[in-house]
C-alpha cells in the first residue's frame, strides 16, 4: 500500500492489523476527558448593510448556521482506555519514529505516566505547551489557555528532528539581538504561541476539536522526511492529513466518528492524488 488512506473503524482493532514499525510519526489529539459534550456550529457570514452582526470597522454581517459537529467526552478509566491503544501504537512506530501526544491539563499527569511505563522515561524527549489567548475567561482561577504536548522518540538516541527545516519566528525583543539575527529569525523553544483555528475562518470546518495546520506542520517538518508516513489514529477533521499532504508525506488517518469521516471527505475531496477509501474495515489484509 503506498497511497494515503483514510480508515473509518476502531483505532484499536487498525492499530492491531498495522504492520511493525510502519509509521515513522505518531500525532494523536485523543479525547480530553473533559466530562463534557464537545460541540461546534460552523458560522458563514456573507456582507450585508441590514445584517445581524457588526464586524471590523463597523460594517454590518448576516450570519448563516452551518452543521453542528459533537461527541460526547466522558470516559469512566481514561487511561484505560488509553493504554491499548497507546501499546499498540508503540509497536507501529519506527524504531526512528517520534511520537507526539495532545492532551490537555486534566490529564497530562496520568498521560505522562503511562507514556513513560510503555516508552521508557528515557524517550521522553519534550512536553510542548501550546499557548493561545482565545474564548472566555473564567473569574474563578487563573484562565486556563493552553494545551500540552507529549513527545517521546522510540529510541532515544535515534529519531528525526530536522532543525534546519523548521521554520523560523521573530524575537521577542530583536533590537537585543541585532539585525543579522532579527532578519533570520529565531528557533522555536517548547511553548508555542498559536491562536485556535478561528470560527468562520478561512480554515475552519466546523468540527469541534479541529487543530490549526501550524501546529500540524511545525510538527511533521521536524520530525519526519518526505516520503514518510504520518499516523493519526484520533484523526478528527483530517489536519494531520492535509499537513502531511502539504509537506509531500504520506498519512493514515483513523476515525470512528461518521461526522469526522465526513468532514475529512470534504477537505480532501478537490485533492486527486489521495485514494478516499471511507468504508475499508480491514485495509491490511
């Protein structure tokens, strides 16, 4: 099988038919556990002087409701749920292969944990924090405005980070450093600073949890080839496949959600060199 795909089924039950070694990344946005029932409407906005909603400059906006996308984020044992997937997911790592783990503060500890017992505390290479400063603010703590993520290398002597591809991002304070080095920019360190995919952007597509392409892409330049194969066994809305696309890697993309499979049908449906095989339940056999 050398084409991307796009499996519709239980990660588990994928994860377990995959070849060894067979994914040289691994990025997985999970559920968060939040107890909650995640919903997102996808907003259109067209211009009109008599419309419902002002806008940049005052000028007037007629708002149109889209689809709905939800799914219910509650789990009795979290990492329970977790762990099978997560062994598996060792196994279908290269033995070169990174993988990354988005997860938010409810969690990271007991996720961390169990990445460290599967991995070994030896591979964990990074907790990335990606920061944002969008939605309401809670008056009774401090807002929470971030998310993490987990990276741990399968061997840790051993594994793909290609620093001189990954792009680069102004200083802070470029007068401290000259102009030599605030014209190139500097490396990106362990917090990351990127809005959330907008609602009623250019990008969004309404699906609840969707990811920005930045993060997807900072994520696969650094740790994978071109040619590689890029797993996402939480697929979602399918960032991870437009990104690998993009960036001219090959990507595996697992969902069990029916609005998820849809949603990534239409964002790679302009796309002729992906094969869309949405109903495939044993693709390795």
């Amino acid at each position: 099988m050398d084409h991307s795909q796009i499996i519709y089924g239980d990660n588990l039950e994928s994860l377990q038919q995959m070849p060894a070694e067979s994914a040289n990344l691994i990025y997985v946005d999970p559920p968060f556990n939040t107890g909650k029932t995640q919903t997102k409407t996808r907003l259109k906005t067209t211009r009109d002087h008599e419309g419902d909603r002002t806008g940049f400059q005052g000028l007037r906006y007629r708002t149109e409701k889209g689809a709905t996308t939800s799914f219910s984020d509650t789990f009795s044992d979290y990492i329970t749920f977790l762990e099978p997937r997560l062994l598996a997911a060792h196994k279908v790592l290269a033995a070169n292969g990174t993988l990354y783990f988005h997860i938010d503060y409810r969690e990271v500890h007991y996720c961390k944990l169990l990445l460290d017992q599967i991995f070994g505390r030896a591979c964990f290479l990074n907790e990335i924090i990606w920061a944002y400063d969008y939605g309401g603010r809670t008056k009774k703590k401090w807002a929470a405005k971030h998310d993490n993520i987990l990276v741990y290398g399968k061997d840790p002597n051993n594994y793909v980070f290609n620093i001189d591809s990954i792009d680069r991002i102004p200083y802070m304070t470029p007068n401290l450093v000259g102009p030599e080095k605030a014209a190139r920019g500097k490396l990106p360190t362990d917090v990351w600073w990127q809005t959330i995919v907008p609602p009623g952007g250019k990008e969004t597509t309404g699906y609840a949890t969707q990811k920005p392409l930045a993060i997807l892409r900072r994520i696969i330049k650094a740790s994978s080839n071109p040619g590689d194969t890029v797993l996402d066994f939480f697929a979602g809305s399918g960032t991870t496949g437009i990104a690998a696309h993009e960036l001219k890697r090959r990507f595996i993309l697992i969902d069990n959600n029916e609005l998820a499979l849809q949603t990534m049908a239409a964002r790679f449906a302009g796309i002729d060199a992906i094969e869309f095989e949405q109903f495939d339940p044993n693709p390795y056999q």
